[in-house]
C-alpha cells in the first residue's frame, strides 16, 4: 500500500483537526502546519511528500504508526504560539544525479564531454514560488557524483557580471552569488551551506539548525579538498559591455560532507539528499565606470526548489537529490516511501 492511499482518509481527517490553527508553536509545528496544509490541498504525491519529510517513515517503519503520529501532532499544533502567516503551496523539486566516470577537472566551463549529456535543472523562479514574477535571468544546475566528490555545475545569466569580494568566509550574498545548501539526512538540523560569488571567493558554513529555531552559523567550519572555478562569459566588473553571464563549477568532497551527514557518503543507490540552490541579485547602477548597488533596494532571491517565504532556512522545502549508479533516467523509488 502506498503512504499516499493511506492517508486519504487521515487527509480528511486532517482537515478538521487543522482548519487553520491561527498559532502554532516552535518552528518544528510551523513547518508541520505548512505540510499539514498541503495534506489537505492534496494530490497523492504531495501526500507522500508530507509525510515522508516530516515523518521521517524511514525510522518509522510503520505507516499506520506514521498516520497516528500525524493526527497527534496536529491536535498538539494548536495549542502553540507563533504566528504562521506564510502558508505555501510548493513542491520540492527533484533530481536525478548520475554518478561520472570520468575524472572532472574543475575550471568553471561546462563545455566538457562530462557534463555533455547531463540533464540540466528546471530554470530557478522566485524564491516565493510561482505567485512572483519569473526572475530577469536565468540560472539552472547540472550535478553528477563519483566516489570522493559530488560535483555541481551552474549557469547564471548576467549581462553584468561583478564581484567585490576577495576574503574567504565573507558575508558573500552581498554580492551577487551562488548558494548551495545540503542537509544529507534531511532532518533539517545539521545542514550545510556554501556561497560563492563571480570571484570565485566562498563561505562555507555549518549550521545546527535554522536560525528561526535559535540556530547559529559556524564560519569557522571548513571544506578542506573543496573544488570550485568560475568561467566568465563576458567581462568582470567592466561596465562597458553586455555579458553574457557566468558557469561555475563545485567539487564538495564525500569525505567533508559525511561529517554531519548521518548518512552514507558517498550515498547508496537511491539514497536522496536535501538540496537546495540560490541566487541572489541585486539591483544595480553604473557610477564612474563601477557599479553600485541601488540604495534602498532588497535584493531578488532566485531558486531551485521554491521555498514559499523569502528564506533559505527552511530546510524541509529544499529539493531531492537521488543519487544513482544505473545509467537509466528513471528516477528510483523513494527511499523514503518504500516501507
Ligand atoms: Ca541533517
Ligand atoms: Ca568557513
Ligand atoms: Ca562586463
């Protein structure tokens, strides 16, 4: 039986429990909350995907059990205390990373034979989802994987490509960059981030949780072996022309990334993993020959896997990553699904 049919009767159920709790409390309900809606929205898939991310049936074992914990955690849900103003309705996105056999030497082009027959992402949209509007350029990701690196490659078009900052461990997105999150376990603790900029200068950080739920980011946390290149189409920082953007390239070592991952790394056939990826871009103008960021204005955030809020840190929203040996494009079942 699939967890899906199993809770079309919990579904309905659901709906009577949860017709809209006004507060919830902790960050742990809210994120239930938002799930718990797209219970009661639901198709099959994205009644599966409920319970799968918060659940984590992959301990339960049971998916009676895990209806039961449902209901239970919904009759606690309403007697909490933080505003829940964000409903959202995404889907996390998924894909498909084949493993390579051949060796990729990192240089930021994603012209060579490796990357030539990969699929490539669906384009990012707005953080928010798809109720905002398309983003002005596009990004997409290509990721494949062999036994020491999970490799990402990214393409952001850009007709003005610029970079400021030259010191590791900066407080990169005040630039325009690139962002991967990764929680291998995908209990949303745990979780690792790492930014770059058209500089090719990074952040890599460690989080123990999101920073609503009291979460403080570890700098001082470190990739040793990471691999990472940038390739410019077009100019840095050279406000004359019209570029055409930027492709990077991110080797993250098995070895670092098994660190917190509660995981096998490298994964198992099938294994998925919690990503993410952003962008974020800033609006800007042309002052004596440089560029500078509008004053006043917030940056645009575009994503992967939509979040439904403007934050990052919301790791149960991230996309799914399944990890595979097998040269098919069929995707394998969900690990999470198959009890
Ligand atoms: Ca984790
Ligand atoms: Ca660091
Ligand atoms: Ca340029």
């Amino acid at each position: 039986m699939d967890l899906g049919d199993s809770l079309d009767l919990g579904s309905w159920i659901l709906e009577l429990h949860l017709r809209p709790p006004r507060y919830l409390g902790g960050y742990r309900a809210v994120a239930f909350f938002r799930h718990a809606l797209r219970v009661t929205l639901g198709t099959g898939a994205l009644v599966s995907e409920t319970a799968r991310t918060i659940l984590f049936p992959r301990q339960c074992g049971n998916r009676l059990l895990a209806v039961a914990l449902m209901l239970c955690v919904s009759a606690c849900g309403v007697f909490a205390g933080t505003p829940e103003t964000t409903l959202s309705k995404t889907t996390p996105q998924h894909y498909l990373c084949h493993y390579t056999e051949q060796a990729l030497a990192i240089d930021g082009r994603l012209d060579k034979p490796a990357w030539k027959s990969v699929p490539w992402s669906d384009d990012f949209k707005d953080i928010e989802g798809d109720s905002k509007p398309k983003p002005r350029f596009r990004t997409r990701v290509k990721m494949l994987w062999d036994d020491d690196y999970f490799y990402v490659a990214a393409e952001l078009e850009e007709p003005h490509v610029w970079a400021t900052l030259t010191q590791h461990d900066s407080v990169i997105f005040q630039d325009n960059d690139f962002e991967v999150f990764i929680d291998p376990d995908g209990d949303t603790l745990n979780y690792y981030e790492f930014e770059m900029n058209a500089l090719n200068t990074g952040w890599d950080l460690l989080l123990d949780k999101p920073y609503k739920a009291g979460g403080k980011a570890r700098n001082e946390w470190e990739i040793p072996g990471l691999k990472t290149a940038v390739h410019i189409n077009g100019t840095l920082n050279n406000p004359l022309d019209k570029d055409t953007g930027w492709t990077l390239e991110i080797a993250f070592p098995w070895k670092v990334l098994g660190e917190y991952a509660h995981q096998h790394a490298p994964p198992r056939e099938g294994d998925e993993w919690r990503v993410n990826f952003s962008r974020v871009e800033w609006l800007t103008e042309i002052v004596d020959g440089k560029y500078h960021k509008l004053p006043g204005k917030k940056e645009d955030n575009w994503v992967w896997s939509p979040q439904g809020i403007i934050d990052m840190h919301v790791p149960e929203k991230w996309g799914y990553v399944q990890f595979t040996r097998k040269k098919s494009s069929r995707q394998l079942p969900l690990t999470g699904s198959d009890h």
